[in-house]
C-alpha cells in the first residue's frame, strides 16, 4: 500500500485484521518464536491489494519485494501483502504461490527472500478441511509473505531445535481447539474490532 495514500476503508478493515491475526494468533500462541521480535520493532510492513486480478496482485508482490530489497532490515525485515478480493480458492492460490516463486527466483531474489503463504481455507495436504492443525497457516485473508533469507537464517540459527516449531504448533492448537480458535476473533471484519 502506498503511505502517502490514504487506504480505502476495506484495505483499512483488511490490515487491521491481518494485523490482529499476527497479534493474537501468530505472537499471542507463539506459532511462529521469530515474529515477536520485528513486530515490536515495527519492521513488518503491511501492504494491501485491492485487486481482485491475479496479474495485478503479481505485479504488487513483485513491487514489494524491490521495496524490501531497496531497505535494511532494520528498516523493514518482513512484507505481509493481503489480497483480500483474490484468490478464494486455495487451489487457485496455492497455484499463483507458486508462479510467484518462481518469478522471483527470474528477477533475481533465488536466496534472498523465501514467500511464505497463508490462506482462510488453508489446508495441509491429507488433512480434513476441519482439521485445527490447518489453522497454523490460516489468516483472515490470502496472504503472501517475503522474508529476507538472511534474516530466517539468524533467527533459525538462534532458535534451539527450530525444527520442532510444528510440532509444538500442532499440539497447542490441538489443546485448543476450534472453540478457543475461534474465540481468538482473527476472522476478517470483526465488528468488535473496526480499524
């Protein structure tokens, strides 16, 4: 999203909730140990797309990631771009997540950013679509996140045992259930929550 305009109301809904996902969901169960740290930092950079054209939203993410290179970490580590009007599908994205590798591997960022994806209807593959293991990957909207290698490796590397992350993941939604997921209200548009 450009900072010198100002975000459409939906951009603005869009932000807030992806913003109180990673807040109650990601930070507040520790699903991912790294993302505290730049998120108190201020150095996640939320950025909208209002598109609903899965060519336009490459074109954004494709933007983002030059805006990311073009700044240290300490400025900015990590993007989240929300697409809140595309790709309901999780097929669909799932598909487009992959052209999206591999067209940042041709412009040149092969070992420079890793995109992560998160989806509404995320599902790991032969799990049930009810499943509350899904929720680990689930975000109020289809999401594509870039992370600096560079910055996955120190963290990975100051992590012990990284590896059991998903595990740990597994059990603590587990423990919670859908009833405790879903009173976390990281859905999208909570009335209870307006940007």
């Amino acid at each position: 999203m450009n900072d010198s305009i100002a975000p459409s109301p939906a951009a603005a809904q869009a932000e807030a909730d992806t913003r109180r996902w990673l807040e109650r969901a990601v930070i507040g169960l520790n699903l991912c140990p790294f993302a505290k740290a730049v998120s108190v930092k201020g150095q996640v950079h939320y950025a909208v797309c209002d598109a609903a054209d899965d060519a336009e939203l490459m074109v954004q993410l494709m933007d983002e990631a030059k805006a990311l290179a073009a700044l240290t970490p300490a400025e900015r580590d990590t993007t989240l771009l929300i697409a809140p009007n595309a790709l309901p599908d999780f097929l669909d994205f799932n598909d487009f997540t992959a052209r999206a590798e591999r067209l940042l591997a041709r412009r040149g960022y092969e070992g420079v950013f890793q995109l992560a994806s998160f989806h509404p209807a995320f599902q790991f593959a032969g799990s049930d679509a009810d499943d509350i293991t899904n929720a680990t990957n689930r975000t109020p909207y289809p999401t594509l996140h870039l992370l600096r290698e560079d910055s996955v490796s120190i963290a990975v590397d100051a992590f012990p045992d990284a590896d059991a992350i998903y595990e740990r993941n597994i059990r603590t939604l587990e423990a919670l259930g859908p009833k405790g997921w879903a009173a976390l209200d990281v859905g999208p548009g909570s009335a209870n929550n307006p940007p």
